[in-house]
C-alpha cells in the first residue's frame, strides 16, 4: 500500500481506461500528409529549415524554434514539402496558423542514423547535446525542452529523479502502455538520464489502478539491477500526475510557488520523454512518433497507437474504425485538461497524448448546466489540489481585478478542472482563471511596449534637440566666417584702393 | 536660549545638507502619472506626447480625461491614483477605438520620409527616394502618419487574431 504523502483535495475520478488499455500499442499507417504547425503552444515560432518543393527524407530537421527554449523539428516520413498553408492547429483558440506540409511518398526513406553508441561512453554533456539534435520535449503534455530540464546548472543541486507514470486524467492509457510493454527500455532511459543528471536516486511514481505497469516495471528491475530504481505506488486521485502533486506525494517536497521542481533539487519527466530518450541515445532515432491514446465512447475500435507527429486526426480515427455516430466533441488532450478540436484535420503534436471523441455520455453536465451564481459552499476550495480559494479567484476575476487575482495565486493554479466538476453552480471557474492569466499576460506585453515606445520617444526628443543645437552651431559657424570674410574682402579693396 | 538656539542651527545645518543630498529628479507625481499613460505619443491629448501630458495633469493645467488610447481604464486608474472622481472621456479629443497599426502600400510610397519624420516612436524606416516600411511590433497605432503622406499610402489595419495574441474569453455567464 502506499506509503507516503497525502494530496490535499482532488478528486476520485471514473477512469474509463478499460476502453484502451488492454490492447497492445499498434503501428500506424503513413499519412498522405504530414502537417507540422509552425508555432508551438508556449508561443515560440518556428522557422521552416526546408524549402519548398524540397524532399525531405524520415528523420529529417525541417524546422526549429530559437532562444533559449529553442527546439527542433523532424519530419516524420519522407516526402515533398508542400507550400506553407493556414490550417486549423492544435490549439484551444480554434485558430489557423502558418504550417509546414510535408507530402509524404510512403517511401519512408530514413536519414542515414549515427551508428548507436553506449551510452556509458557519453559525457552529461554528449547526452544533452543528442536530446536537443533529438528535437525531445516533455511528452506529457507541457512540450517543455527535455535538454533544458537536464542540463546541469550551477545554482541548483539535484538529488532525485523523478519517472511520472501516474497516469491520473480519466480516459488516457499511453503511459501505462509504454510502461507494460518496454518497461526495460524505460529503465535503460532512466539509466541516461541519471548519467546526465550525475545522481542515483530515481523513483518512479505509478498509480494503484495500473497493477500490469507496476509489475512489468518491477519485474524489469530485478532482471536488469537496476536496483537504485525505486518503484512508488501512489493513490488514484485526480491529478496525482500533476507534476509538482507528483513530487509531493513521492518526497513530501513542496514546489514553491511561481518556482519550478529544479528549486527543491528535483527533475520530474514523464515516461514517455523517458522513452524518447531511450530511442535517442540508445538507439540513435530522433523524436518523430508518439503513443498516442485514441479512446472514448465515440470511436468504435479505442486503442493506443504509434502515431507520427504531425499526423491528421482523421487518419488515426479511420484506422481506430471511424466514429459510431455523431459526436459531442472531439477533444484533445484528456476530458478534465484538454481542449475541444473545431473538426479532425488537425496534426497531433509532440504534446497530444490522447484524442478523445466524446458523446453526449461524457459531456453533458458541463455544456447543459446552466449557471448560477456562486452560493459560496466552499467546495470548490477543499478540492483544490493547490490549496487555492477558487471561488475567490472567481469572485476577482468575473469583476475584472485580476491583480488581485494574482495575489490569490492565480498562476500557482494547474487548471486540473476539479473545482468545475464539484461546483453545484455549475459554474465553469477555470475558464474564469485561464481569461484572467490572459488579460494579465495582455497587461504585461503592453507594459513592455508601452515602456518601449516612451525609451523611443525620449530617445528621439534628445536626438531631435541635439539635431537642433548642431544646426544652430553649423549656423552660426558660418555667419562668423561669413562675417570675417567680408571684412577680409573690405580691407582688402581697402588695401586696393589705397595701393594705386 | 543659547542652547535651544544652538540646537535649531544643528538641525538647519542636517536639514540643508539633506534636501541637496537627497534632492529628488524631477516631479514623482508627473513620473507617476505618466506610468499610467499609454506612451501612444499621439498627441490627441494637445500635448506633445505622453509626458508633457502629465506634466499638465500634475500642474493642474489639463483635466485626466483627455487620452483616447488610455480609455475609461486610464481615466479610472488616473482617478485612482490622483484621489479625484472618475469622468468619462471627453470625446472632444476623440473616442475610444481599438488599437490598430499602421501598415505602408509599398507599391504607392514614393520615399518622401515625411511620415519618417513624423512618427513620435521611430517605427518608420526608409530613405530619402526609396521605399518605406513601418516596424509594426514598434507602431503604437498613433495615426501621426497618416497625415503628411502626400499619396495617402498608409492605412490603419486591425491586427490580426492569431495564435500568439488570442486570449481566453470570459464565460458568458447565463442570468435569468
């Protein structure tokens, strides 16, 4: 039984995961059109690194984000690449934006790979290097650069490493998958990160409803000796894989608020990232394929599968066996976190790890109810996750102060959804929360013109004055020369005059 | 007596000292106040630009609500912080719009620069003769420009709603 920390609030949840979880992770077929869009969801643009018209080969860097957060971007078959198009993107604004289109050849020609090396030779730096060529980012959702996270800093000690397979949100089997069937993969990728990280200590945190992962990991472990690699059972509460809800039910260490885990010595990735590591550094394969869980009542054949980044919605549904109906909503990411798609030509990204095509069985209570006004029972705020006072938030976010938002722990929220479920009101306070953290980001991006156009302003009036007080130099400059050279020419015929 | 007289010349001596030492640039109140303005530098306020603008609002020489972009918000947070009632925008210097930016048709610009030299911001770039362009991440959408172009070759465009500017709504709460 578990024995650890207890998350304060959540929620017990109906899992649903019988849908997909016991069927074995099945290869997908190459779709005729890969589509890559080029702006990630923390807002980093990427810039097309193939042209058009070019053929691009499986593997291949096609794109790639700068700055510090910078990431790269490989095609996940080979191909032409078609002209940049607007298309619908994997995004809650139901917007269109610039993608890359990659028509494939169903070739599947690969880039020549570098021959696989072990990965005890590699240096932390070597490691680091190879995930960043990978293009890796944290496949549970967040799409935060995997390199970044491991490279060594001076300020922060790390002791632990932290393996999230505490697949918390109803619906999604993608880990627990993973985790039945490469669990020895998974601890091979362990074992890099912790070369990386140079420390030992490694946990592994899965929830109590997966008992064939639990075990598969196990088992692994005892047969590699691995023995450094502890496996945690933790509670299934909704969200116990919330990551910073994770680490304190592994180590008790509470995440500080506006802080990150790196703070209290920790780095938490997600099994799947470990598993993109393990096909980096062991294998030599960049990240270009995803388990990606297909499920809900919509579907008629739920089912996690291997599917490229970059492939069309519609093309995972078909081979899932079509809809079995008309659909509430089609959804992206899981029932309580993710958002609703406007129609299935959208490319799954390196972040979608579940497409959840809902009916009306799953959806009703929140699109139905109607909403009423906040009667303050407090419910809101004894399952809050983050002990956080939703209803308060709410109460300053509805009359539009959400700087006091702010001083309510706005951004300490992880919008897990458990306050919209048990609200009585039915009020959709989360929706409240991510408005807020909106405007207030609007707030700071006019702040920061608004204190750019005033530096331009107050560095154009001195230029202007500094213009003006040359000019009037230059002027007077020349009055005087021009004053001395006709007092120059009247002597001079002075002179003259007097000469003769 | 002689002490206490003693005494206040000390304390004249520190307080002189004082108020060179620590002499404060400038006016707080009008760096205050011009934190609140929206740096738009469009004038519509009949000040040259948002700091001479608080200047007068700090003199006592112009009323809080003269600054269209700032809108019934700046108004407000001007009330605030100037401990004086809120008042609606007097439309006489022009109503509330949403920002926009302005956008030069490159194909009818002749190169004359006078919008150059009329943008309080320097967003315009461009030489004498040849093409011009405005950096829209630097236009404040002040419409300065719009004016002295000679072919009306500048329009004010909305921005566009993308992926990086969209926010989320508020719910639209169901009353009855």
């Amino acid at each position: 039984m578990f024995k650890g920390w207890n998350l304060k609030g959540g929620l017990d949840l109906e899992g649903h995961k019988d849908l997909s979880r016991q069927y074995s992770i099945n290869n997908t077929a190459i779709p005729d059109e890969l589509i890559y869009p080029l702006v990630d969801r923390s807002g980093n643009v990427l810039t097309a690194l193939a042209k058009t018209g070019e053929r691009v080969l499986k593997g291949q860097v096609i794109a790639g984000s700068k700055g510090v957060q910078g990431t790269l971007l490989h095609a996940a078959s080979s191909g032409l690449v078609k002209e940049n198009e607007w298309r619908m993107i994997a995004h809650p604004s139901g917007l269109k934006s610039e993608c890359l289109i990659v028509a494939t050849d169903g070739l599947d020609e690969c880039c020549p790979i570098d021959e696989p090396v072990d990965y005890r030779q590699l240096s932390a730096a070597d490691i680091c290097e190879k995930v960043h060529q990978a293009g890796i980012v944290g496949l549970g959702g967040a799409s935060f650069p995997t390199a970044i996270k491991i490279t060594p800093n001076n300020v922060h000690t790390i002791d632990t490493l932290i393996i999230n397979g505490a697949e918390c949100e109803p619906y999604i089997t993608c880990d627990d998958r993973l985790m039945q069937q490469y669990p020895s993969e998974i601890l091979l990728g362990i074992q890099v990160l912790l070369r990386a990280l140079a420390i030992k200590n490694c946990v592994i945190g899965i929830e109590e409803d997966m008992p064939e992962a639990i075990e598969a990991i196990q088992k692994a472990i005892e047969c590699s000796g691995f023995n450094q690699i502890q496996v945690k059972v933790v509670p299934a509460v909704y969200p116990a894989g919330g990551e910073r809800q994770l680490i304190y039910l592994l180590t008790g260490r509470e995440t500080p608020s506006q802080g990150f885990p790196v703070d209290i010595g920790v780095v938490c990735q997600n099994v799947g990232t470990v598993m993109a590591v393990y096909q980096a550094i062991v294998k030599g394969q960049v990240l270009i394929e995803r388990v990606v869980t297909v499920t809900g009542t919509g579907i008629n054949k739920p089912q996690n599968m291997w599917a490229r980044i970059g492939t069309p919605i519609k093309d995972l549904v078909s081979q899932c066996g079509g809809y079995n109906g008309p659909n509430e909503r089609l959804i992206m990411g899981g029932l309580m976190m993710g958002f609703s798609l406007p129609d299935d030509s959208v490319g799954i990204t390196k972040a979608t790890n579940c497409i959840l095509v809902a009916t009306s069985k799953e959806v009703t209570k929140s699109s139905e109810a109607e909403i009423q006004p906040c009667i303050r029972c407090g419910e809101c705020a004894s399952v809050c996750p983050v002990n956080l006072l939703p209803q308060q938030i709410y109460w300053y976010s509805q009359g539009g102060a959400h700087q006091k938002c702010q001083s309510f722990g706005l951004f300490d929220c992880i919008e897990c959804g458990c306050c919209d479920v048990v609200c009585p009101s039915h009020i959709p306070l989360v929706q409240y929360f991510r408005a807020s953290k909106s405007k207030v980001f609007l707030k700071r991006r006019e702040d920061e013109a608004a204190t750019l156009a005033k530096q331009r302003f107050e560095r154009r009036d001195t230029r202007q004055v500094q213009e003006k007080v040359a000019r009037e130099q230059r002027i007077r400059v020349k009055k005087l020369a021009l004053v001395k050279r006709q007092k120059e020419s009247v002597s001079s015929s002075a002179k003259m005059q007097d000469k003769p | 007596m002689l002490w206490i007289c003693l005494l206040f010349a000390i304390l004249g001596v520190i307080l002189g000292y004082a108020a060179f030492r620590f002499k404060v640039e400038g006016d707080p109140l009008v760096v205050d106040i011009e934190a609140l303005l929206p740096q738009t530098q469009c004038g519509q306020c009949g000040f040259p630009g948002c700091k001479p603008y608080a200047e007068a609002i700090a003199q006592g020489k112009a009323d809080i609500n003269q600054c269209p972009p700032g809108g019934e918000v700046g108004v407000k947070a001007l009330a605030d912080l100037l401990g004086l009632d809120a008042k609606p925008l007097n439309e006489s210097f022009g109503i509330e719009k949403e920002k926009k930016v302005a956008v030069i048709v490159e194909a009818d610009c002749i190169g004359c620069t006078l919008c150059i030299q009329a943008c309080p911001v320097d967003a315009i770039l461009g030489a004498a003769k040849y093409m011009h362009t405005v950096i829209a991440s630097e236009c404040t959408g002040c419409d300065l420009c719009v004016e002295p172009c000679p072919v009306d070759c500048i329009v004010m465009t909305a921005i566009k709603p993308s992926v990086l500017n969209w926010q989320w709504p508020k719910p639209i709460p169901n009353r009855h």
